[in-house]
C-alpha cells in the first residue's frame, strides 16, 4: 500500500521562490523574540515546522539567500523581493520552519501556542487562549 502524502506549496511575495512541504506539519506558532520581529517588520511572526525531509525548494535556488540571525541559526530570504521565509537552526536540527503567510493553502495544524510571550511588544493586543511560553529558551512555563 503507497502511502499518499499531501503537499502544499509557498512562494515569496515577488514568486521566484517557491517551495513544497509534505503534510502532516508538525506544529504551528507565534513566535514574539525580538529576532524574529525585526527579520520580519512584524509584530510577531506564526512559523510552522516540518521535518527537513519534508521541505523542498521547487523553484529560485539562485535567489534564495541565507543570513545568520545568530550563531546557531539562519534565516532564508529571497534576494529581489526580500521575503524571508524560512529560519533552520542547530537548535532543531532536523526541522525547518516555515512562516506561515507565504504558504498558498492552509496547513493542517493552526497556530497552539506563544512562543518568547513575555517579549511581546506592547503596542499589539493579542487575547487568545493559546498557551504562552517564554523565558530565555523562549518556550517555558511563565508565571501567569
Ligand atoms: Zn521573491
Ligand atoms: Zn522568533
């Protein structure tokens, strides 16, 4: 029996890079480390990962370009239209992490949790019920 893998695909804003990832997504989050915010120009940012196996690039590997945001991690953007869109760190070695807003589809798993919460900005009012995690590793339990 072939095991059927869905697919859906990204692309950067102005379409050079496009990209692939194989359902299911492992996880999805909101992610407010001050990194992320100024790669981004965003309040926070919503990532997604997958299992580097479960990533490819399907088109603009010529455009796609890589900066080290910190020793352990790196950031892909595209090189005319300045989409940064993936973030692959030793820290997780075996995954990439995708943000969310480049994809043409939704994935199967929605956002579940906050990540570096107590770095929020304070000029954005977010009421969920998510969870929110924080602290220097950016994801433990914070006193609430
Ligand atoms: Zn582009
Ligand atoms: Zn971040």
């Amino acid at each position: 029996m072939t095991k059927h893998i869905d697919a859906v695909s990204g692309s950067c804003l102005c379409g050079r890079v496009t990209f692939e990832v194989n359902e299911p997504v492992k996880w999805c989050g909101h992610c407010h480390c001050d990194l992320c915010r100024r790669a981004h120009g965003a309040p926070f940012v919503t990532w997604f990962g997958v299992a580097t196996d479960d990533f490819r690039l399907t088109g603009g590997e010529e455009d796609l370009r890589w900066y080290h945001s910190s020793e352990e991690a790196k950031r892909g953007f595209c090189s005319e239209c300045g989409s940064t869109m993936f973030f692959s760190s030793s820290r997780w070695a075996d995954e990439m992490h995708i943000a969310l807003p480049f994809m043409h589809a939704d994935v199967s798993k929605k956002p579940s949790v906050h990540v570096y919460w107590d770095r929020q900005v304070h000029w954005v009012t977010v009421a969920d019920d998510l969870k929110k995690l924080g602290g220097p590793t950016g994801v433990e339990e914070l006193d609430q």
